[in-house]
C-alpha cells in the first residue's frame, strides 16, 4: 500500500500548466495560424509571475482578469479598443486558471477531464 499523497491541494499553479490553459485558449488564434507552441511563452512566464505569492483563496477572475489585461496590453501594445476585444478570451483564460489553482479546484481523474472537455466541444 502507497503512502498518502502529502503534496498540498490545490497544488501551486506551475509553468507547465499555465502554458497548457494559456496554449489552450489560445487568445490571440496565433497557434491556430501555426504559430510554434513556445508563441506565449514570455506571456505565460508573466501569468506565473503574477501568481506569485498569492494565495489559493486570491486566485479568483476577479483578481485574474486585470493581470491577464496588463500582461496582454504590454505584450501586444494593445490600444484599449483591441484590448475590449480580446477580454472574452482573456476572461475564459482567467476562469480556467481559478479553476485549476482557485479556491473553487476540485482533483479530478483523467477521465472526469476528458469527460468535461467532451462535453465542453
């Protein structure tokens, strides 16, 4: 018999899968083009940044979504016009991280995963 799993939960978000949400949602439909995977790269860092030091209980839209913002305005110098149109996008992307690493995070098997992004298609 294995020892109990002692890794705290939900776990501390990490670089592999912030890529994974933010090459997902692919806001900017840059990988949709064919872009190489690595397209988000410096914005994904950024995202992890600004992670940091918050709590699980602080890893909500509400303060996801302005940081999802700032990062996207600076990265692409988007005027506040190109901005208002990529937030649903960034507003899905910030749902999906609180999801994941937010007060609200469940652990979920493989097949519950499967199971949602089927039903999500």
């Amino acid at each position: 018999m294995s020892a109990p799993d002692s890794r705290p939960w939900p776990p501390p978000p990490d670089l592999p899968s912030i890529q994974e949400l933010v090459r997902t949602a692919d806001p900017e439909g840059h990988l949709a083009e064919g872009a190489p995977t690595d397209e988000y790269e410096p914005e994904e860092q950024a995202i992890l940044d600004s992670l940091h030091g918050l709590s699980t209980a602080e890893i909500v839209v509400a303060n996801l979504l302005p940081a999802l913002e700032r990062i996207w305005q600076q990265a692409f110098a988007l005027s506040p016009d190109a901005l208002a149109s990529r937030r649903p996008k960034l507003l899905a992307l910030a749902k999906e991280i609180e999801r994941f690493f937010g007060p609200e995070s469940q652990p979920r098997t493989r097949t519950q995963i499967l199971e949602d992004n089927a039903s999500a298609s």
